[in-house]
C-alpha cells in the first residue's frame, strides 16, 4: 500500500518474527550471547526473560537460524502440555520415533537413547521452550530429571527456556529449587532506550530498502514515550504511522502521526502517556554487566560493517585479515609484545667461529620461501601452490587464517604452540626456510620433500635469529560465517568464549560468576594475565590465539608431540637422507 509511496521493497515494520530485521541493541547483544554460550554443551539451563513484544521470539529464530552444523535443536512452541505430551513433542522435534501412548519411562528412554548417539557422532541437541512461563510446575521438574541425562564428561541436552517475567517467578518456588540451582545463565531482556529507538528505526527502515530519514527527530521522541521501547509496540504504531502520512501525501512522519497512530493501536487516548518500562531484577544487572564483558567490552561483535571494513575496533584487525605483520596493540613489538615480560629479546646468533667451522645442513629448504609455506597449509589441510602469483601470506584469508609474522625465541613458539616457518640463515649466509611441525622436549619434527624428520632443535637455533611466521584459525567474525558475519559478530562470538572460559579457567561457580560479572575489558585482562600475556583488555591475535588453545582442541598445534610420543629424542634422522637443494 504505501511500500512504494516511501520507496520500500517490503513493509519495514512487521510484526513477523523475521531475523533479518533483528536489531540487535546492547541488550539484545548479550541476551543472544547467553544463548550462544549454552550451545558450547555446558548441559543444564538457560533462561531468557523480557517484557511482551520485547523481541525474544525474533532473536530466538536469529539464534536458531545461525547455530554451527553440529548443533540439533528441538523447538517447542506451544508448552500448555502435559508431561507425557511434551516429552513426545521432544521426540516428534528431534525426529525419535515412539508408538503411541508411550509412557513416560519409555519416551525418556527414548530420548536418552538418540541424545547418547548424537554424543558418539560429535552432534550437540538443544531443547529450546517459548513462552515458557505457561509450563507447569510438574511439567518444569520432569525437563529437570532431563538434564540428569550425562556422560561421565558432559551433558547431553541444552534446555533454554524463553518466557515472560512471571518464568522468574515460577522457577523461584520452593519446589523447584533443584531446577534454579541448575540454570547456568540468566538474562532479563529491557526495552530500548531513546538512542536505541532512533537506531532500530534507520535499522528496519534501511533493510527494507530505503536509505532516506522518513521519522522527523519529535517522531523517534513521540514513538520512545507512547511505546516505551518496547520493539513490538515500536512496529505496530510505526507502520500505522507511515499508512497515516500516505494517506495525507506527506513524506516526512512527523509527532503528530505518531500520537495519532498510537490512539488507533492502543484503542485509548491514554496512549499518548509514558508507558511504564519493565525493570529488571539483581539478576538481569548481572547479566547485563556479564553481556558488556563479552560484546561491548570486548569490543568487537555485530557492529555493521561495510566494504573493506573488518568490523574489528582493534588496530591491528586490518593486518591480521590482509595476513600482513602484525603490529601494535598486544601484538605490538619486534620482540614478541604480548607476550611474558621476560620473553622479548631475539635469540643470540650463532658464533661466528662454530658457524665458519659448521658442516651444510641438509634439511634446510631451498632459499625460496613458497615451499615452506605449502608444506604449513598442509599441516592446516589448506592447498597452497608454490608459483600461484599469491604470496603466502596473501592465501591466508582466503583459506579462512591468520598469518602473524613475528620475533622472538622457542618460548614464542611454545606460547603461540602452532606449527610454523622459519627463518634461517645458512653456513654460507643465505636465508632459508624450515617448516616446523611438532616441537618436543630436545627434539622438533621439520616438514620437507622426503617426508617428515627428527632432528634435536639445537641444531635448527644454531642458525635462526627468531623470524618465525605462523598460521591460526581466524574467528568466525572475521570471516563471514554464519550469525557471526552479521553486525557486532565479533562480540557475540567472543562474549560465548569468555563466559565458557570463566567456567573452565576458575577453581568454582562463585570464581566463574565473579568473573562473568566483570565488564569486558576486566574479563580480557583477567585472562591475558592467566596466559601471561601483555594485559592491556584488547583481544589482539595472541589473545584470540590463546582462547583458541584452550577451547579449540582439534587446532594443529606446535606441541602435540608431546602427547603423541611422534618426536622422541632418540637422535636425528641421518643428514644424507635429505637433499637440501631440492627443498
């Protein structure tokens, strides 16, 4: 009707649960960090609560929508059932097969069984409750007897409950106490305050194609007062708005179009009185506090980016995504910044007398670097190709990594543990490049030609003067996967690793919540100084490389030899077997 009259391709303002129109303010930001943190398959429960039309169905499709590969959900939308009835709706979800009339000893089986076969093949199930306030007290203790379902490592379903106010109120009676003490995170979710309306706005407005200030300045202050911040309400007198300027031709909404739309919406001249916001308890400060620890504090996360930008706040993001030498930040400095104080300075050269005086080393590659680099993106399960016209660096983003360029000593190495190329310096002067792929107590494991090779790593620091170049998993964000490709990705993605990593980092629950509630920038100190890095609260790459170490244990790294038992210090593989010309 007037879609083309303002110049939309669709209506900007439906109450429709489409994600693509999810604004995501500071609240929303943490709110679905909460939910991507639970996915990470700590077990036990999550709960989202938020005034009615405050967008907590939006942001759950949003959340449904980008979950990775290996994450099943079963969604329940209607929750006024019984418990035999929502256990089969559990089954009919997950796609578990039961006859009809089972009983509740049997659906439970039931489900035990599939979730049990979901662990073995690597997947994660997560039962997801709306409107959860309308479930019964019975029918809430008998999804807590769910969660008893475990391996001796883990649990085996995620259960997020999202509902109104009074699901607070429920879970604080005396008789589900056993079920509060197993929500693992919380969050209350508020209306929008004035700057956030203006925000959500531009936002909806611009996703529907139109680039163009339609709501004069009174109207965003008319529409915060008569809505409240409340997202649904916001929707509903805005598109009645902009039917009212249609209908009078005019182009700019205006206060006036505003009080009238809300008359009509409300039904009531009280419309053009202040709504009354919802308050958030202890609890939701808490979470808000936890939310800007992960997604403003860290600083990264669902900011909207255009071309050429990163989206990152850091200043080395740009380096980092071009594979260019890191500089600056935590991962400033020649000498290895960002790392522990006492690791700074390059490792002695070799003597000259024992240098003139050294045999050839064999297992140096030839001169040219490209072939070391190869063999590294090899070791990533990357096809590099020597001679391609790209440089090695330059490859890097587009096989979805990082290339950091650094100095330092086998320390450095150890700390970032990830395979890497380095650079030497032969008998006879000429640089080299080695690619070294394990690094074990006397003894390192070298890539070349002819295979793999043991040799004691002394030899190699004989001829490096700690030019080191490594690869790293570079985070979803900075690559465009998924939720996290979206505005403000970088926060949400890291605010999920942090809040796991004060679960895993702390000696108990009271540590890990004392933590959580720490704004962001504390939260990443509190960190860089358990892994002895540089604490300055910015995630740089040594940071997201030591979140990656502790969470990512699939990732190539410098010192699985150690657990393997690949390198032993048995001695060196004999020098002839390798022609260092042809490398």
């Amino acid at each position: 009707m007037y879609y083309d009259f303002f110049g939309f391709r669709e209506p900007p303002f439906s109450i429709a649960p489409d994600p693509r129109y999810l604004y995501l303010s500071e609240r929303h930001k943490e709110a679905l960090a909460h939910l991507m943190y639970g996915i990470q398959g700590q077990g036990g429960f999550i709960v989202i609560t938020g005034e009615v039309g405050t967008g907590k169905t939006t942001m759950s499709r949003c959340f449904i929508e980008n979950v990775p590969d290996h994450v099943d959900i079963a969604l329940i939308l209607n929750p006024r059932l019984s418990a035999r009835e929502l256990l089969s709706s559990i089954c009919d979800e997950l796609g578990i097969a039961h006859p009809a009339g089972s009983t509740i000893k049997r659906l439970v089986d039931l489900i035990n069984q599939d979730l049990l076969k979901a662990h073995a093949a690597g997947r994660h199930k997560v039962l997801m409750i709306d409107e959860a306030q309308n479930l019964s007290a019975d029918v809430l203790e008998q999804l807590r007897l769910l969660t008893n379902l475990e391996t001796a490592e883990k649990k085996l379903l995620q259960i997020v409950l999202l509902g109104q106010p009074e699901l607070q109120e429920l879970l604080a009676r005396p008789e589900l106490r056993q079920l509060n003490q197993r929500v693992t995170a919380r969050y209350h979710l508020e209306a929008l305050d004035r700057s956030e309306v203006q925000a959500y706005v531009r936002y909806r407005i611009s996703v529907a194609g139109q680039r163009g200030e339609i709501f004069s300045e009174s109207a965003i202050r008319a529409l915060y007062r008569v809505s409240g911040g409340i997202p649904r309400l916001i929707n509903l007198i805005s598109d009645r708005a902009l039917l009212g300027g249609y209908a009078e031709g005019e182009h700019l909404i205006t206060a006036r179009h505003i009080r009238a739309a809300a008359r009509e919406v409300s039904g009531t001249s009280a419309a053009q009185r202040p709504l009354t916001r919802p308050r958030s308890g202890g609890m939701a400060a808490l979470a808000w506090a936890l939310g800007l620890v992960v997604v403003s504090g860290l600083g990264l996360w669902w900011v909207e980016r255009g071309p050429g930008q990163t989206g990152l706040e850091w200043p080395m993001a740009e380096a980092l995504t071009s594979g260019a030498v890191v500089r600056g930040a935590n991962d400033a400095g020649p000498a290895g910044a960002g790392e522990s104080a006492t690791d700074t300075a390059a490792p002695p050269g070799p003597d000259p007398a024992q240098q003139a005086a050294a045999t050839p080393s064999p297992w140096l590659l030839a001169s040219g670097s490209e072939r070391a680099f190869a063999r590294l993106y090899a070791i990533w399960n990357r096809d590099y190709q020597p001679g391609s016209g790209v440089a090695p660096c330059d490859f890097a983003p587009q096989a979805g990594l990082g290339c950091l360029q650094r100095q330092g000593t086998r320390r450095s190495l150890e700390q970032l543990d990830r395979p890497a190329v380095l650079q030497l310096r032969d008998d006879q002067g000429e640089i080299r490049f080695l690619t070294l792929e394990q690094l074990g107590g006397d003894n390192a494991l070298v890539r070349s030609s002819r295979g793999e090779i043991s040799l004691p790593f002394a030899a190699i620091e004989k001829l490096w003067f700690g030019e080191f170049t490594v690869l790293w998993q570079l985070p979803p964000y900075m690559t465009g996967e998924g939720v996290y490709g979206e505005q403000n990705g970088d926060q949400l993605w890291l605010s999920a690793r942090l809040m796991e990593l004060a679960d895993t980092l702390t000696a108990d629950s009271g540590a890990s919540a004392q933590i959580k509630s720490l704004p962001l920038a504390e939260q990443i100190r509190w960190f860089q100084g358990q892994k002895g890095l540089v604490v300055d609260g910015i995630a740089g790459a040594m940071t997201l490389i030591q979140v990656s170490n502790e969470l990512d244990p699939g990732t190539p790294r410098l010192s699985v030899a150690r657990a393997s038992g690949k390198v032993s210090d048995a001695g060196i593989v004999e020098a002839g077997m390798v022609n260092g010309g042809a490398n």
